[in-house]
C-alpha cells in the first residue's frame, strides 16, 4: 500500500473504524517490511565491495544515515497525513453545519405545512367489550361514542359512534358491527363552514363488519378493541 492511498483510507469518512485500524496496521507492517529489505540490500551491498574492517564502519555509518534519512521521511510523510487529516475535519465540520441549516430549514417547512395540511387521527380503546355488546343485544345501550377529536387544525369536531350489535331496526344491518361518524358542534363554529349539514346525519359503514367475524378474527384482545380514524386535509 503506497503512501497516497494509506492516506485515503485513512480520511475515508465511510470506512469503518475496524477497517481502518486493519489497513493502518497493513500500511506499518509494510513499511517495516521494506526498511529491513533495505538495510539487508545494503548490508549486502557492503559486504560484496569491502573488507569486513571497512565493512563494519562503512555500515555502522550508513546505518546511521540511514536512520536519520528515514526518520525525515517518516516524520514528512506523518506532516502530510496529519494535514491531510485537518482538512478533512475542516471540511466535515462545514458539512456539518451545512447539514445542520438545511434540517432546520426542513422543520420550519414541515412546521409550516403543518399549520394548513397534516394528518389527524383517533385511536379508540372499547375496553370491556363483552359487556359493551352484551347491553347491546338486551338494547340497555345500542350505541356508545368515541372522545371527541378535531377534522384539521381549528377544524371541526369529531366522533366515532358504534353500534356493536347492529342496527336493530334495519333488518339488513343486523348482526353486523357499525361504525359512524357524526360531526358535533365545531369550536370554530363562528367562522367555519358546515358541508356535514348537507349530507347525511351519520356518514360511515351500515355494515362495518360481521360480528361473527369480529369476535373470531382477532380482533378482541383482552376483551378490548381499537377502532381508529384518520382525517387528510389537504
């Protein structure tokens, strides 16, 4: 591994960190592979021309050299790493901040947006079920209605109502589970316009369900059930 792509990988913002560290150890381990093939080039080198006299001195001198010429090399390559390595953390804190801008930017959209378009929604926990449908069946109480939830922001207030037993006047609807939404006084009523005023009382399903396939399918969990509703304004 040569010296420019030791330093890549080394500013490489997706590697990961065990990667990195592998290929740190491979680049040394490398290096110190090729100084000693170097000194024993050379020690060889010595020993082909000179006397073992001259040997000794000519390469405890060049050893030395040696040493000082490599350490120079090592600690210039180092400097540019680590320059390196400084502007790559120059340039991730710009990034940094760049992104920071634009996800604020993004939630001021998003807040924006929110105040005219958006999801709302009811999740309604029946609990005790068995004896919601049972006062139904004896028509103690045929209908029960959900907590009252807004159809957008400053919007129009709503429910959920349920028949759990059906409709006992619709031949058609009986055993069946029903699910309506009637729209009560909005708490905007000063500005806000009806459109519910001109379509029927209740708007939902006659024939939500078949109980049978209610109570077997599931649905009942620990004698509770959730209905939900989900209002887009746009």
């Amino acid at each position: 591994m040569d010296l420019i792509s030791f330093v890549n990988d080394l500013t490489d913002v997706d590697l990961k960190e065990g990667e990195r560290r592998r290929k740190m150890n491979a680049f040394i381990k490398s290096y110190e592979i090729n100084l000693i093939r170097k000194h024993q080039i050379k020690k060889q080198n010595l020993k082909n021309g000179l006397s073992i006299e001259e040997e000794e001195i000519e390469f405890k001198h060049g050893d030395t050299q040696t040493e000082e010429d490599e350490s120079k090399i090592i600690n210039h390559e180092l400097q540019a790493v680590w320059k390196k390595v400084n502007e790559c953390e120059i340039n991730q804190v710009a990034r940094m901040t760049s992104l920071t801008n634009v996800f604020r930017k993004t939630d001021d959209l998003m807040a924006r947006v929110g105040k005219y378009c958006g999801t709302y929604q009811l999740l309604w926990k029946v609990r005790n079920f068995s004896n919601v449908l049972q006062e139904a069946k004896e028509g103690k109480k045929l209908m029960i209605q959900s907590p009252a939830f807004d159809s957008h922001r400053n919007g129009y207030k709503m429910q959920i109502s349920l028949l759990p037993n059906g409709d006992s006047k619709d031949f058609e609807s009986r055993d069946h589970f029903i699910v309506f939404s009637p729209s009560s006084n909005p708490a905007n009523e000063s500005f806000l316009k009806r459109p519910v005023e001109e379509r029927n009382k209740n708007i939902g399903f006659q024939k939500f369900i078949l109980l049978e396939d209610l109570m077997e399918g599931g649905f009942v969990q620990e004698d509770s059930i959730y209905v939900g509703a989900y209002v887009d304004i746009f």
